[in-house]
C-alpha cells in the first residue's frame, strides 16, 4: 500500500454439497480468487481495476439438468469521484 495506490487479493474456498432427487448426494471444494489494484488519479478520483476466477457452480446453474461446477471470470473496471462539501 502506497499513498497514491494499494494492492489487494482476496480469495475463497467452499465445501459444497449438492443434493438431488432427495437422495443423491454430491461434495465438491470449489474456490477462486480476486485481485484488485487501485490509484489515485487525482485528488477527487480514483481507479480500480480487478480480476477474479473462481470454480464455483454459479456459472451452469441457469438450467443445467446436472449442474456442475466450472471455471468463471470476472474482470472490472471502476472510475470514483469523490465529493467533499458541507453536511446540513
């Protein structure tokens, strides 16, 4: 972490287990991971980049008949102005 810009990784693990026709059981560990880099642009604004890829379930689970889990990927870009005046 620097004044003007700061690193950050984050990352997650799950025990899952997936339950179907009330009798079958199955238990998968999926997980994943983010980094995230921010900068001040200027006094008022800041950027924020991150990546994340994550084995999670979350991506077949829109009408899978079996879901499964796969590999996701998430990339993002924020811009943040921040404002400074009298509170009332």
């Amino acid at each position: 972490t620097g004044r003007s810009s700061d690193l950050r990784l984050e990352g997650f693990a799950a025990h899952t287990e997936l339950w179907l026709d009330k009798v079958q059981s199955e238990k998968t560990l999926t997980g994943g991971g983010k980094v995230a880099w921010r900068r001040k642009v200027a006094e008022d604004l800041s950027l924020q980049t991150s990546v994340e890829l994550a084995r999670s379930y979350y991506a077949t689970l829109d009408g899978a008949l079996r879901p499964t889990p796969s590999m996701a990927t998430e990339a993002m870009a924020t811009l943040t102005k921040h404002f400074r005046g009298k509170r009332r």
